[in-house]
C-alpha cells in the first residue's frame, strides 16, 4: 500500500531533522520519492514587513 508523510516548519533546518529522523525508521526499499517546496508571505501587520516561511517536504513510500 502506497502512503504520503507530510512535514512542515518554519526552520529548513528544523524539517531536515524531521524528515532524517523518519527516513531512519523505514526500509530502503519502502522509500519511494520525496518533494521539497519552500513559500514565503509577508505580513503586513509589522513595521519591518517580517517574511514568514514555510518548509514543507512529503514523502511517498510504500507501508
């Protein structure tokens, strides 16, 4: 059976430890693809127009 894991932080560093730490706990031969996206927002309510960003990784492997 195919399965999806999602990930999301704020800190790449932060998903990379996420996503190391669940590769750790499969089989190589279960792990099938990852995708890695990165968004960014600005918000408007600061007075320096902070940037927000978002890591995001999901993992296609098979249970």
């Amino acid at each position: 059976m195919l399965q999806i894991k999602l990930f999301e932080a704020q800190h790449e560093l932060d998903l990379e430890e996420e996503v190391n730490n669940f590769l750790s706990h499969l089989h190589e031969s279960q792990f099938i693809d990852i995708k890695y996206q990165v968004s960014v927002a600005i918000d408007e309510d600061t007075d320096d127009f902070e940037s927000l960003y978002s890591f995001s990784a999901m993992i296609l492997y098979r249970a």
